[in-house]
C-alpha cells in the first residue's frame, strides 16, 4: 500500500508540474512575437528557422538576448526594432523566456 501511495504522489507531482510548464508557443503568439517572425520566411523580422539555425544548441544565448542583456547575432542591423518587444518581455519569468526559446529553437 505505501508502494501505491508514493506511486500516486509523485505521478501527481509530474502531472502538476506539466501543467505548470509554460507554453512556449502560446506565449510566443500572445506576446507579439508571430507578428514580426514567420516560421520560413523573413518578414520585419528573421523567420524561426534562420533563428533557429543562429542561435542552434544555444537556448541561453536566446533566452539572454530575450531579456535584452545580449546582441542580436541574426539580423544586427535590425536590433533597434526590436528593442520596444524586448521591453515587453521583461515582466516574463525565466521559465518562460525558456520555453519561448526552445520554441523559437524547434524550427
């Protein structure tokens, strides 16, 4: 019986904790982001996959530029457009500025 009841405690645990996980696309789309970043093609902003393919096994050089503490490295010259979202992310944990990221990242 004690089996079950730590079977049940920490499945419950996972399942809280899941739940709790921040959905990275959702607030990609919420926060603006999908906006200015199409998934293939560039448009005022680089698409996803060229992102993605600067910042490849790099989800916290991302994370560090989405809190407005690191250079842009895809498009440099259009970092100042940028600037007025980045300002809008900041109220976000960490957690989630990382789930955008692996978002972004998964492209």
């Amino acid at each position: 019986m004690k089996k079950v009841m730590v079977a049940l405690a920490v499945s419950a645990v996972v399942s809280v904790s899941g739940a709790m996980a921040a959905d990275g696309g959702q607030l990609f789309k919420s926060k603006g982001c999908a906006g200015c970043h199409n998934p293939t093609v560039d448009t005022v902003g680089p698409s996803l996959k060229k992102i993605a393919q600067a910042y490849k096994g790099n989800v916290e050089g991302l994370v560090k530029f989405l809190k407005g503490e690191g250079k842009a490295i895809v498009d440099p010259a259009r970092e100042g457009i940028m600037k007025p979202q980045l300002n809008s992310l900041k109220g976000l944990s960490d957690e989630e500025l990382k789930a955008i990221a692996e978002f972004m990242l998964k492209h």
